[in-house]
C-alpha cells in the first residue's frame, strides 16, 4: 500500500472512530479489510453530509461546495481528480478520503450512481432551505419537507438505502433480492433517526414526517416544533414506529442473501438501531426531553457478539 494510500485509510477509521458512534461499534465485527472498508463509506457519507450541513457558511456556499464535491466524486473515480483540488473547506478529510475511496470502490464493486444518488439527498435538503430561507415577512415558515410517504421514501432511499446497497457490496451477497432488502433496511434505520431527531430537526427548520400523517392525526408542523406531546402526538408516533417495525422485519430477509462474514455486522446493526427504536417506545415517545441512545455498555456488547459470531459463526 502506497504511503498516501496509508495515510487516506487511517484518516478514515479516525473519522469513523470519532464521529460514527452507533455504525462504529457495528463495524468492529468485521474482517480487517471490510472493516476499513466500512470506515472509509462512512467517512465518504458524514463528509458529503458536512458539506450540506455546515452552518458556519451560507446556504449558497454549502449548494457551490456541493456541486464541487460531486465534480470531485466523479472525477475521483474516473481516475482525474488532481490532487491539488481546493475544496475549500480547510479540512485534510476531504482531500484525503478520496484515495481510499477509489480503492475501495473498485475492490467491492460498488456502483458509483450510489455516491450520486447520496449527494441527490443532500440536494434536496439545501434546496429545500434555500427555497424556504425567508418569507416576505421575514420570517421562516416551517412546514414538512415531503407531502407522502412516497416522497418520503424516495429521500430516504437516497440518504440510507443506498447506504445499505453499499453495505451488502463489502459484506459479499449471492441474489439481487438482496439489493431491495438492502433498501429496506437502511428505511428502517433512517425513518428511527427521523423519529429520535424530531425536535432537533424541527429548531433546524426541518419537518421530515410526511404532510399526510400529520393531517391524518390532525397535528401540524407548529405542534412538532412547539414540542406538543398530547394523544394526537402519540398516536403520530406509534403509527411512525410501526411503520419502522414493518421495514425492520423487512431487513431481516437479508440474512438468506448474505455471505457468513456479513451476517454478524447486520445483526450488530438491526439490535443497534432497532435497540433506538424501542427506546423510543419505551419513553412512551418523549424524543424532546434529551437524546435517545443506547449506553455504551451495551453497543459494546453487541460488537463483540458481532465479532464472536463472526469467527465462531452463526447469527443467533
């Protein structure tokens, strides 16, 4: 491995490590090399992230950077990004992600329309922004970012479904079934982190439940920001839950499709991620009041159930 090659994986597991909290302790049942290979996915993902979502800049800078950072994804794995390219950032991780990315892609086979199609999601969220900076009152309006689960669906297939088609890449798969499943899993885990992130969202001027649902138990943007957790709010958010429940039963269909190696990090994953969404239950859904997660305690246990299973195997 070339010493920039080197220097580009390491800077990935150190961003993982830092940043990747909940994926983190799921990626340490993994082989050595699928486990760097998850660290520099993730990087490429929390990076694309950062570039919609630093608030140290203007709406308009983060759109420009965006259209950069697409340039720079598409050049990177047509082999002609210099490696001189400003991107304006001021941070190293940009710049260095991209060898190991590269290599990464071509060892896992991993299509590119899935880098694009993540960049797509963020899109929609600045646009989004944009659109709504200020009214012409001066004030911004809040309202729901999609009008159906449909649309809502599509986003999430875009910010996390195809997350998960990267996933099952690394891990090794033997039918295309698993492709759909891959999709549905990652729905699972974004529409948990819609449900946990509510009231976050909401102060950052973001709705992510469906305008529909919100008629249909007669609640409003307003009532999610304004933190209102009367019957209308609960039943909101058990027909959310339930929903989430559906894709996660979903998701297991991905273990018949998986080679052994990968079974372990997704059980890792489903018990981390659905651990979040009965913690939510559990809390009779007050998201507002501090933070849902799980102890560390416990997401250490499940890697290291991960990593016993994996070298002793067996998913059970």
């Amino acid at each position: 491995m070339s010493e920039s090659l080197a220097d580009s994986y390491a800077c990935c597991q150190e961003l993982a490590r830092r940043t990747a909290k909940n994926f983190y302790y799921s990626f340490t049942g993994l082989p050595p090399d699928q486990f760097q290979a998850m660290c520099v996915l993730y990087s490429y993902m929390r990076l694309c992230d950062d570039v919609g979502d630093d608030e140290n800049v203007s709406l308009d800078v983060r759109s420009e950077r965006l259209v950069d950072w697409e340039y720079a994804t598409r050049s990177a794995l047509d082999d002609n990004l210099s490696p001189d390219h400003d991107f304006g950032t001021g941070r190293e991780e940009f710049r260095l992600v991209f060898p190991a990315l590269i290599d990464m892609t071509s060892r896992y086979r991993i299509p590119t329309h899935c880098y694009l199609d993540v960049i797509s999601g963020v899109r929609i969220d600045l646009a989004t922004a944009i659109a709504d900076r200020e009214s012409s009152t001066g004030k911004t309006e809040l309202h729901c970012q999609f009008q159906t689960f449909e649309e809502l669906a599509d986003y999430c297939y875009q910010v996390a479904g195809v997350v998960g088609v990267c996933c099952i890449h690394i891990w090794g798969f033997n039918n295309d079934a698993a492709l759909m499943s891959a999709a549905d899993c990652g729905l699972a885990f974004q529409l948990t982190n819609i449900l946990r992130d509510l009231g976050e969202d909401a102060d950052n001027g973001r709705v992510y439940l469906p305008a529909e649902d919100l008629i249909r138990f007669e609640m409003s943007p307003a009532d999610i920001s304004n933190r209102v957790m009367d019957e209308r709010f609960h039943q909101l958010m058990a027909f959310q839950s339930e929903r989430a429940e559906s894709y996660y039963a979903k998701a297991n269909d991905l273990f018949q499709w998986l080679e052994p190696t990968g079974q372990p990090i997704l059980k890792a994953m489903l018990k981390i991620y659905g651990g979040l969404l009965k913690e939510i239950v559990k809390r009779r859904f007050d998201v507002y009041s501090r933070r849902v997660s799980l102890p560390t305690w416990r997401k250490l246990l499940i890697a290291a159930d991960a990593g016993f299973n994996r070298r002793f195997g067996g998913r059970n």
